[in-house]
C-alpha cells in the first residue's frame, strides 16, 4: 500500500509533465490537422533556456530565494519558447498550409532534427546538469519499512501545473481569443469568412503550446536536473501518446491522457521491469490508435465521402 | 535617339519597408539568440556548470539575419507581389529528362557501372576507396532503402515513420544466422529478406485500419519498440554492446583476404582491401535495380495498380471490389522485404552492428529522401539520396574551411543541422519534392507527364 501510494504520487509528477507537452500537440493537431513533430525538441530546448536562465539569476542574485527565482525563471522560459514556436510556425509550417498533407509532416521532422542538432552543436552533447534543489520533502505515511514521501519539487509541480492549467482553460473558454480558436477548429474557411483573422489564431495556437511545453521544461529541469539535447524525443513521442489516449483535439483529453501514460510508466517500472517501460508506453499508444482512435474524451472521425 | 525607358512605378524599390523588415526579422532573431547562444554551458574543471557569454555569434547571427532578409524583400518587391519563383533550372528541363528517360537511365546506369573504374582512374588505388566505400555504397543503401519505402510511401501510400525497423530485422537476421549457425551471404540474404517482409506483415496486420499521420506514428511506434527490445533483450542481440566480428561475405566462396586461399591469390592479383568494397559495391547495385526493377514492372501488374489506387481513394477502391487489407499487406511486406535486403547487407558491409544504428533518425532520414525527390518518382528518390548523403558526406571532405574559422571548427558538426535544414527549406520550395511532375501508368490514348498535385501522393 505505502508503496503504490508513493508511486502515485510519482505518476502524477511525471504525468503533468507529460500532460503539459500534450496539450500542445492537441491544440495544434486540432487547429490544423497535423502532428506537430518538432513540439518534443521545443520543449528540450525549453529546458535549456531555462537552465541557462537559473544559472543567470544564481551567479546575479545568489541562490537566495528559490522561488522567486523559479517564477522568474517561468516566465523568461515561456517568453522566449514562445518567440521559438513562433518563428518556427512562421517560417517551417505557415508557407506550407494548403499544399499536400505530407508537406508539414515532413517539415516539421526537419525541423526537430534540426532543433536537436542545433542545441547540440550550441551547448555541446553532455548532459547538463544543475545543482539539486528544493530538496527537502514531507512524510505523508511514517513506517518502519517504507515512508511515503512527497518532495517540495513535487508539490511545487503538480501545483504549478494545476494553477496554469485553470489559467489556460480559462483563456480556451471564456475569452474571445479561445472563441476564436474553438471557431478555426470547427472550420477554419468559414472562421476566416465571419473575420476571425485565422493565420494570428494559429499562431497564438503555437505560441500557447509552446508556453505550456516550457512549464513543462521547467518542470522536468527542477525534477531531474539534468537535461541533453537528445531528451526531446521520448517525452514528445510519449506526450503524443497521452495526447492520443486522451482523445486528440480534447484538451482535458490531453491532461488526463498525460496522468495516464505517467502513472502508466511509473507503476509499470515499479512493479514489473524498468528496461521496458518505453516499451509500455509505446505499446499503449499502438493497442489505443488501433482499438480505440478516438481515445477517451475525442470525437469519432466521421468518414466523409 | 530613344527615349529613355522609365520604370513603372510599382517597380520601384521601397528602401524603408525593406528595412522595417529587415529589422524585424532581425530582432526576432535576436530573441531567439538570447538564451540559447549568447551564454555557452560548460563544465569547468571541478564539474561544475559555468556560463560563457558569446556575443559575438549573436552578434554575427542578427547581422547574417538582418541583410538575408533585407536583400530577401527587395528581391520580392522587384518581383512585384506573390509568391516569388525560385528556379535552378530553366523551364523544361525536367520534361526533356523525363522524354529522355530511357536514354538518361542508361547513361545513369553507365556510370553506376563504372563507377569503381572512374574512381581508380581518377583518384588511384589508395585514393579510390574512400570514394567507393563512402559515397558509392553508402548513396546506394540509401538509394535502395528509398525505392523500398517509396513502395509503401510512394506507390500504396502508407506512411511508414518505422522503416528502420525492417532494416533492423534484416541486419540481425543476417548478424545472429550467420555467427551462429555459420550460413552463408548468398543463403542469408534472400532469407533475411522473408524475415523482414514476416514482420512487415506482423506489423503491418494491426495497423490496417489507420490512415495517414496515425499510420505513422504507429509504425514509429513500432520501430522503437523493436530497437528497445534489441537493446533490453541482451541474451538474444547483446544489448546496447552489439555484434561484432559478423563474417563478411565471399567472392562465391572464396573470402577476400590475404590468405593464400583469398581471392586476390585465387586471381593471381596482389592484396588490397580494394576489391571487397568493389564487390560489395555491386552487390548494392544489383540490389538496389533490382528494387527499381521490381517497383516498375509491379506498377503495371493489377496488384501495382490496385496499390496506386488505394492511395488515391481508399472507399472508391472498396466499392470497386479491391480487397484492401490484402493489398496494403502486399505493399507492407514488400516495401519491409527490401528494407530487410538491405539490413542484411548492411550487416555484412559493416561486420558490426548495434542498436545505434537504426535510430528512429534513420527512418526519418529515409521517409525525407523519398518526400524530398518526389514520392513515387525513383529519378527523384536517387538524386535525393545522392544529394542528402553525398552532399553530408561531402562535408567531411571540407577541411579546408578550418583554416578559414580556426582549428577548431568541425564541419562534420553541421551534417545533421544542415540535413534537417534543408528539409525544412525543400518543401518550402517544392512541396511535392524535387521530381514534381508524374507519368501516369493507366491512360486513355495519350501519355502525358501531370503535375503532382493532381494525384494524393506518388505516381499517380
């Protein structure tokens, strides 16, 4: 019991990572219809900017007081992977809308080959570390074998990503912006016509997207401390799963999907091995694209003739 | 004397909104410097993370930025508005190539053959195996690998995101039958290659009722699944460690070594490792046209057609009676059987093999040279192979930039930065890949070349 309990706690840290990442690739499959490869390498290069932002402010201010400088740390890393996802959309994908279905597809694999490569040839292929912090923790459960823990970093995540996820439902359903964006989903020709200006839609479409995947790049720099050019790619593919799970183009899809693969890997590696729970996670995506496609909240395709 | 010509006024050139341009472009650009190059991380001696400003790259970044774009809008205010054309070659050109086709196919094949023979003339017995061994069969796997994607992309229309996968099948299958039980090349080869095509169909079986970017993400899926099972299953594939010492394959029997029983001693010719990259280097050759040869005259067979149809309109095909389950199965395992050819070709080549080598970026590397030279076009899918491979390959023959950036510049450090560039920027320019143009195999009466935006993906 004490067991399952601390691993739950871990699944759902885990999770919100996750489910953080996919709602970017949610918003952007539901707004345009493609799968936004290169939203993994933003959220590694999120990580980055955050990194270097932490070091910034600790050789400026000192090390002093760890929460303010991690809600500075916030807010520079969702400006600035904001402004990355921004350009990218504009240069990589806005040419491309309206040419063949493959077009961005394959763009948007240049595109995250060329954001991990450019990392890397920018700040070196080692790992990155920074030095732990926000490491003391609560006892939930006091055992003599086993006492469930819940660390500061843990709270101060699930507790982050709770409180923007509000903000941004928020944002989705009561203001004209997120109007604008469930209108482009629904139909972006006749969204244009009742002038909904589409192309700025999108873009703030990337740009939240990218803001939420640098949470979540934060997040997982505060959690693990370490961070390497190649980290873009897992996470994205499993946060692409959640996405999937959760029904794609549903946005508490893509947070419940998020806890799910996170729970999913984290008892997975607790209970039977841990060399294969990559393997779980993209078993789970399989087995739920082929049995069920429109995951658990998403609409069914309906097959037009 | 005539008079002096004067220019229409919407040609003239508007210097500030060049500029208010230009200068947006480049503080975006240097936005985007801010974090993630003006400040280097590095680990000092003691471990510890330290930052090392680097303006100067910024610096040199917003400046490249700033005049790119500038000369980029007067370039377009000079063309007047829309879009503007970008052409390498004049118009035409690909229409007398694709008249010519047969013709050009011979002189292409002309050269393959000689190739070996080229490269000696021109850059001697020491000199030449770098340049068969590097550029020669490497293009050709990549050539290869392509025309088997381009079956299931191209011609069927399957994404596939998981090739390497079927590569990965074909290399291990070659790697463990041949250390273990001493078969072979020409017994394991065409045995690789039904391994393969079985998994493709294993693979492929579940994955019948998705469609375009879902089909993809689950093939990836399945790539990685299986390169993580290579990796974790050490008693069977050993690990992250790989095989090594794989035998290498043998003139019919006899083995290209120094041995007195080697085929340089069989032919009474002296040692150099020479002759195993040629022979290997038409081993490849014949694979890879067989591959086209087979993609060609399956084209006209009903099951070709049906492939093409099904990726034009998958209902039509079902109204008409196509079975379709069959015929995306026949194009799974067809396009995997090729892949796994080339595995096991792979493994001979290399005499080692580990997990390493089939990445998902392999895949992704394949899928973008059959995008990039057009689906369904074999032309383009070999000049986007020589063009993507060679032309990183050829990065590595630049030493000569060291000495204009200090010895420390690397440019094999670029290869992937630029490959995943120039993606981005060819389907900008031509987002139906570099060969545009199709030549339908079903006509009525006439043969014409079509654009490729008349038909959903390849060949049509």
């Amino acid at each position: 019991m004490e067991v399952f309990l601390q691993q739950l706690i871990n699944g759902l840290t885990l999770g919100s990572i996750y489910g953080l990442i996919a709602i970017g690739y949610t918003m952007v499959f539901g707004i345009i219809g493609m799968v936004n490869f290169a939203h993994g390498d933003v959220f590694m290069l999120s990580a980055f900017i955050a990194l270097i932002f932490f070091m910034l402010i600790a050789s400026w201010f000192g090390a002093g007081l760890i929460v303010v400088a991690l809600i500075f740390v916030l807010v520079l890393a969702m400006f600035f992977t904001s402004l990355w996802n921004w350009t990218i959309e504009r240069v990589a994908y806005r040419p491309l809308r309206g040419s063949f279905r493959l077009a961005p597809l394959i763009s948007a694999i240049g595109m995250s080959i060329f954001l991990t490569n450019f990392v890397q040839v920018v700040q070196g292929p080692r790992n990155k570390s920074i030095p732990p912090m926000l490491n003391k923790s609560i006892t939930l459960i006091e055992s003599t074998t086993y006492s469930v823990q819940i660390s500061y970093k843990q709270i101060v995540i699930i507790l982050t990503t709770a409180i923007l996820l509000a903000a941004f439902w928020f944002i989705v359903q009561k203001t004209s912006l997120g109007r604008a964006q469930r209108a482009c989903e629904q139909d972006r020709k006749m969204a244009g016509l009742l002038g909904i200006d589409v192309d700025r839609t999108i873009s703030i479409t990337f740009v939240m997207g990218a803001a939420l995947a640098a949470v979540a790049g934060v997040m997982y720099l505060v959690l693990y401390g370490v961070v390497n050019f190649a980290d873009g790619f897992t996470p994205g593919v499993k946060a692409f799963t959640a996405a999937v799970l959760g029904g794609i183009g549903s946005l508490p899809g893509a947070v419940i999907g998020g806890l799910l693969i996170g729970l999913i890997e984290v008892f997975w590696s607790a209970y039977f091995t841990i060399d294969y729970k990559d393997v779980a996670a993209f078993c789970i995506l399989a087995v739920v694209l082929v049995f069920m496609p429109s995951g658990i909240l998403g609409r069914p395709e309906v097959e037009k003739v | 004397m005539a008079p002096v010509k004067q220019l229409p006024a919407a040609r003239q050139v508007d210097m500030m909104t060049a500029l208010k341009e230009a200068a947006f472009a480049a503080l975006v650009t240097f936005g985007l410097c801010i974090p993630i190059i003006a400040w280097g991380t590095r680990q000092n001696l003691d471990n510890v993370l330290v930052l090392d400003p680097r303006w100067d790259a910024v610096a040199w970044a917003v400046a490249i930025i700033f005049v790119g774009r500038f000369l980029m809008a007067l370039r377009q205010q000079k063309r007047g508005e829309g879009k503007s054309m970008v052409r390498l070659l004049p118009h035409g050109t690909i229409g007398f190539f694709q008249r010519h086709s047969r013709l050009f196919s011979l002189a292409g094949l002309g050269f393959l053959v000689t190739f070996p023979i080229i490269a000696i003339t021109l850059a001697g017995w020491g000199g030449a195996l770098k340049w068969i061994d590097n550029f020669g069969v490497q293009i050709l796997i990549y050539v290869m690998l392509g025309w088997g994607l381009n079956i299931v992309v191209g011609l069927a229309g399957l994404l596939d995101l998981g090739y390497v996968a079927f590569y990965a099948v074909g290399a291990y299958s070659y790697a463990l039958l041949a250390k273990n039980f001493g078969l072979s090349f020409w017994i394991l080869l065409p045995m690789s290659g039904i391994l393969a095509a079985f998994w493709g169909m294993l693979l492929g079986f579940p994955v019948l009722r998705l469609r375009g970017d879902y089909l993809a993400i689950v093939t990836l899926a399945f790539g990685e699944i299986i390169r993580l099972i290579l990796i974790n299953w050490v008693d069977f594939s050993n690990g992250y460690a790989g095989i090594s010492g794989i035998p290498r394959p043998t003139f019919f029997g006899i083995p290209f070594t120094a041995a007195d029983n080697g085929f340089a001693a069989v032919f009474g010719l002296e040692f150099s490792p020479l002759y195993r990259t040629i022979f290997l280097y038409y081993v490849i050759l014949g694979l890879a046209l067989l591959t086209a040869f087979v993609t060609l005259r399956l084209r006209r067979l009903p099951v070709g057609r049906a492939w093409e149809a099904l990726r034009e309109d998958e209902i039509a095909c079902r109204s008409l009676g196509i079975n379709t389950t069959n015929t995306k199965l026949t194009a799974f395992s067809l396009g995997a059987m090729f892949g796994g050819f080339a595995g096991s070709f792979f493994a001979a080549r290399q005499g080692f093999i580990s997990p390493e080598s089939f990445v998902f970026m392999e895949s992704a590397i394949i899928l973008a040279i059959v995008v990039l030279g057009g689906m369904g076009s074999l032309w383009g899918v070999a000049i986007a192979a020589s063009a993507m491979i060679g032309g990183t390959e050829l990065l590595r023959e630049l030493e000569w930039l060291k000495q204009i950036f200090g010895p420390d510049f690397d440019p094999t450090k670029y290869r992937m930065l630029i490959f995943g560039f120039a993606m981005v920027v060819i389907m900008i320019w031509k987002p139906r890949g570099l060969i545009s143009t199709r030549e339908p195999t079903a006509f009525l009466k006439e043969k014409k070349a079509i654009s490729a935006d008349m038909v959903q993906e390849g060949h049509g």
